[in-house]
RNA sequence: GCGCCCAUAGCUCAAUUGGAUAGAGCAACGCCCUUCUAAGGCGUAGGUUCCAGGUUCGAGCCCUGGUGGGCGCACCA
C-alpha cells in the first residue's frame, strides 16, 4: 500500500531516512565490490524493544548473510562504515547477532512534539490523493428485535475499523444491511398483530415461535394508533381450523407459518404490509438509535428488500447464467459454487420461484461492487465462517476480484459479573439488550473493552471490572491522564504563566529525562500504530498503544512537577504534556471513547 | 466425519506480523500523598508460550501430526 505521508519526525518518517541510508550504504558496498551485485534485500527497520538497543534497528544484515556468505556481524560492520552523514543520527551500534541498532539525535526525537502542536486533530492521520473507496458493512442483525449485547463486539470492532480505516486515507462509507425480507420478518409482523388484537380486548394463547418481547406490545400500540380497530377480528377467526402449536403437541413452526397465512388472508396484502411496514420502521428506527447511543453512525442503511424490487437479484441470476455458473436440478436452480472451492453446490431459486437468502447476498454483493466500492469489508459473526466461501465464489463467479471481499470473523464475547457468567438468553435475562448493557456499564467502557482484544480471540467481558473506577479499569486510566493534563493546563491559566512553545521545544530536546524520553518515543510511534491497525484490522493495537501512553504519562506525572519557577523545565514538561493529551484525544476518538476534561 | 477459529504467568490479555533477555494489568508481598487529580506512582515475585516433530542465521508467530476448547456444515434468515 503506497500513502503520501504528510507528517515529520514520527517513527514512519525516521525509518524512510534509515531505509535510504541502508540503501545507499548497500549501492556503496556493491559498487567496490565489497558485496555480490545479485542482493535484493528488503531492507527492514523496526522498533527496538529495549532502550538499549537504541530507537529504531535493522536486520538487514542478517537477511544477507546468506547471499553474501558472510557473517552477519561482518556485514553490519561495512554497513555501518558505508552510512552517509545524517543529521537524524547519534550513533550506530551492532549488537547481537547482527542487528544495527540505530541512535536518534534528541532534537529529531522532539520534532514530533512540534508536529502533534501543529497537526492537532489531524497528527497520527493520514491524506492520500485518490483515496481508496472502502465499504465497511457490521452489525446488520436482523431488524426482529432490539439488538442484544452479542452485537456488541461486532458494532464497536466495526465502527472502529472503519474509523481507522478512515484516518489512514481511505474513503470508508459504513453501512447497515437491513434484513427486512423473509419468514423471520413475517413471524415478526404476524406477532405484532397478535398483541394488537390483545390490545383490542382478545385473549388466546400467544404462539410458542412468535416474538413475545415487551417491544411488541410497544408496537402494537403504534399499529391501534394508526389503525384504530379495523384491523381487528375475532380471536375464532383467527386461530379456528389451525395445526397445533408446541405446547399441545404440534409443530411450533408449522404453527406460526400457518399464523401467517391466516393473518394475511385476514387482513389483505396491503394492511398487512402496513403493519409490517410499521414494526420494520420502528425497530430499525431504535436500533439505529441504540447505536448512535454508542457513537455509532452510518452513511448507509440499506434494505434486502430493495434487492428484490430494484431487480438487482434477477440481474445477479441472469449474470450468473450468461457466465454458465447455473443449472438446474429438481426444479431448483444451483449455482455451481464447487467451482470456485466450495464444499457443495447451492440453491439460488427454489422450485416455487422464491429466491433464496444466498440470492439476496449475491445480489447484494454485486450491488456493492458496482456501486464502486475498491473494497468491501463485511464484519461476520463467527458463527458465520461457513458462508465466506460461498460469497466469495459468488463475486469471482460474477467477474470480480475475491480479494476485493474482505470478511472479517469477531468471536463471542462471554460477559461476566465478577467471577459470574452472564447468562444472555431472551428467558432468564433482565440483561439482554445492548442498550441495557450501555446503560449500566457506560458508553466508553463498552466501546473500549469491545476493541482492546483481537476479534479472533473468544474474549471474557467483565461487567464489574468495566464499571469500576480505578487503575484496573483501562479506559478510567486512559481519560483520568487525559483530565489530569487538563487539570494542570487549567491551573495554568489561573496562573501569571504562559506556555512557551519555542521555549519548551528548546529546553525539550537539550533534556535528559529519561522518562520523557520513553514519552517521545511513544509518541512518535502513533502513526505507524495507527496504520498497522488499518492494514491488519486490528484497532486493540490503538487501544493497547493508548494504555501504554497512558502509563508513561502517569509515571512521568508522579515525578515530574509541572507548574514550577524554572521557566525551561515548566515550558517542556507542559509542552509535552500537551502533545501526550493530543494523541490520547486523536486515540480516543477513534475508539469512539470521550476524552473528559475532568473526571 | 469434514471445515474455520483459538490455546502464552494463578486470572484477563499483549508481543511492532519471522528478530535480541516473551511483556502489561489483576491477584500476592513491600513501599510513596505537607506536593498540579492516590481514579495515580515505585519495587519484589511469578514462564518447558498445550504436546511431538520440521523449515532457517533466528519460531510464541510459518509447515506437518496430535491433544483440548469454541463455532459451523439448510431448498433458515
């Protein structure tokens, strides 16, 4: 991936210097001979671990010790000795077993200061000239219900991903795939209007596969609302001449299909699309709702529905067959997705004409492409692993790229009360809703616990250790550095002081303090934290790198007195203490995590 | 049975994507508030990275085979 960085005196920066004067060094070597003209390497600077290893190192040394069948000390040496002048470094050391372990002058190490006071809002951000088009489709639960604390994981890995993706130079459009065709749909709207007919004075048996939630009763009051009593009938018309349900000894879905029926026969085609209209609305309406509750907002919600009406599923079918990749078997039409890897083949139309639900996803799919998306970043379920291989057959077999698709898998969280589990089904739980969650545990402890493990990793959410207010708690220990620069910066202003950037700059970079050192090193690793975790879609490499900021910051705090006479040591403590609220304020945001002045 | 994911300190998790002596927090123990927010800091202790092989200068990371756990194998959405 090619950007155009537009900031200085970050880590990024320094190993493109480094990178060229390995390179340089290298053409030198390979020009008197003392290397084989046939080397390729590519060329690596990394952080350092350890402070004694210097700021940044390579290995190329190592990497040519084969093709130049030499040792690896050997190399670095004439590596060492092959370096132009630069400004940037102190000094070289080779260590170990033939690393280059590179020393960088103080004065570039505070140039990031600089560039966070000037940069603000935008340090760490990156701008590209023709950004790619990136779709990031998460959440899309079914729109039956509110959503539940198992969306969480994947809202707030979602939200983040695509705002990092965002930051580093993409054009991310964040989007909601709105599941408002099929049976579950119909089981929702056939129970709405059940509970409006108990609303109306009838009294039945409610049925063991309808949605039973308070939310429905909720619903229908809309639909009386509206509705009045016309859509009203007798508890005998509607339940006379039906199978049994569950609980006397039937079929629980044979039930409720047959519940449909009768709902639509009753009630015509069009008031019962009205009520359907009225439950999708309202639901979708409190979902989007619930997520703008958790800082979470998107460009597009889009409806399945549409997919039907548009045409877009005939076209995906008929594209399909001009390719050769349907065929038909016992009245069904199978799109041959062993083809492309697939275990079986599958179903797209059923032998009654219904489309599948694959159908929909293959159109929805194609639809994404031509709508011009570069990329398009689908945030799964875990219990969704199986359909990867399938969609991605589709795209191919439609002419795109697969690799176009990204899916990303976010495990289940398993939520905790202490040492307590959880228990989440619909049945036992007064605690089964996101917003039930948000409400107890806070907008930012759920947003920041959701991300700071790896999506593929099964994480444990501990409810007490999110709503606790201390040390433990990462997010409290990330916002109280950030208030307690604040803090500092407020008594500032009460005070006869002013900060002095050029004077803090220049007392900074002259500065031995080693625990400011640790800060600027950190500081200037935002960046490029920032892009391994849109490469890798991994935002916990910010959430982790936030934390470790944090620490440095308190550790330095607790030593460091800031508002003090000496008019150089207070102007770089404050300074720096200026960029370190900066980028935990850049972090934060992205994390969907406030950043309090005061706590 | 087949496929995908995971396994790291007593617990929850990292490890710059193959680099140097595997790191944090919690829990345990010992310290630091007359000081800008102690919602904080300093220190001690804690490891056969599930097991067995392999690849190479070098493996927690890659390959093979196991063990244990999660998830998925629909003409459901």
């Amino acid at each position: 991936m090619i950007q155009i960085l537009l900031y200085f005196g970050n880590h990024f920066q320094m190993k493109q210097q480094i990178t060229g004067l390995i390179q340089a060094a290298l053409d030198t070597l390979v020009q008197n001979g003392s290397l084989p003209a046939d080397i390729s390497p590519r060329i690596m600077v990394e952080n350092t671990r350890d402070k004694s290893h210097g700021d940044l190192a390579s290995n190329v040394a190592m990497t040519l010790a084969k093709a130049a069948r030499r040792n690896p000390r050997d190399i670095a040496i004439m590596i060492t000795e092959a370096l132009p002048q630069s400004e940037i470094l102190t000094k070289t050391e080779i260590a170990g077993p033939g690393f280059i372990n590179f020393f960088i002058t103080s004065a570039s190490a505070t140039k990031v200061v600089e560039d966070i006071l000037s940069q603000g809002h935008d340090f760490g951000r990156t701008y590209v000239e023709n950004p790619e088009k990136i779709q990031v489709e998460f959440v899309s639960a079914n729109p039956t219900g509110p959503l539940h604390v198992g969306h969480g994981r994947g809202a707030s890995y979602g939200a983040t991903v695509a705002d990092i993706l965002a930051a580093t130079g993409a054009d991310v459009s964040r989007e909601y795939y709105v599941n408002d065709a099929g049976r579950q749909m119909n089981i929702l709207a056939a129970s709405i209007w059940l509970r409006y007919l108990e609303h109306c004075g009838a009294n039945f048996d409610f049925p063991a596969n309808g949605y039973k939630g308070q939310y429905v009763y909720d619903i229908a009051l809309q639909v009386k609302e509206k509705y009045a009593l016309s859509l009203s009938h007798s508890a005998e018309s509607v339940f006379s001449d039906l199978p049994l349900d569950e609980p006397q000894g039937g079929d629980k879905e044979k039930y409720i299909d047959a519940l449909i029926e009768r709902c639509t026969e009753l009630l015509g085609a069009e008031d019962f699309d009205g009520l359907f209209q009225i439950g999708l609305v309202a639901i979708r309406d409190d979902i989007c709702d619930d997520l703008a509750g958790f800082g979470i907002n998107y460009q597009e919600w889009f409806s399945e529905r549409s997919l039907t009406g548009s045409g877009d599923v005939d076209q995906a079918l008929e594209r399909l067959q001009e390719k050769g990749h349907l065929y038909e078997k016992d009245g069904n039409i199978w799109f041959k997705s062993t083809d492309f890897g697939d275990d079986k083949d599958r179903v797209v139309k059923r032998a009654n004409g219904a489309t599948t639900y694959f159908a929909s996803d293959i159109a929805y799919h194609m639809n994404k492409f031509e709508r011009g998306f570069d990329k398009v970043v689908n945030i799964w379920g875990a219990d969704h692993h199986g359909y990867i291989t399938r969609v991605k057959a589709a795209i191919q077999a439609l002419g795109y790229d697969p690799e176009r698709l990204i899916v990303k898998l976010v495990q289940f969280a398993i939520l905790y009360r202490g040492t307590e589990r959880v228990q989440m089904s619909t049945r036992s739980g007064s605690f089964v809703t996101l917003r039930d969650l948000r409400k107890e545990v806070g907008k930012d402890a759920c947003r920041f616990f959701y991300v700071t493990r790896k999506a593929d990793n099964h994480m444990d959410f501990d409810l007490e250790l999110a709503k606790s207010q201390s040390k433990d708690n990462p997010v409290y220990y990330i916002q109280y550095a950030h208030a307690r620069i604040c803090s500092v910066l407020e008594k500032l202003q009460a005070s006869e002081w002013q900060l002095d950037e050029a004077t803090g700059l220049a007392a900074l970079s002259i500065s031995d303090n080693d625990a400011e050192k640790s800060i600027l090193n950190q500081l200037s690793k935002y960046p490029e934290t920032l892009n391994n975790a849109a490469n890798n879609f991994e935002p916990h490499l910010v959430a982790n790198y936030l934390k470790e900021l944090a620490g440095d910051f308190h550790t330095y705090y607790n030593s460091n007195k800031m508002l003090i006479e000496d008019k150089d040591l207070r102007n770089s403590r404050l300074i720096l203490s200026c960029a370190v609220k900066q980028v935990l304020a850049n972090g934060l945001s992205l994390l969907g995590v406030d950043a309090p002045q005061r706590m």
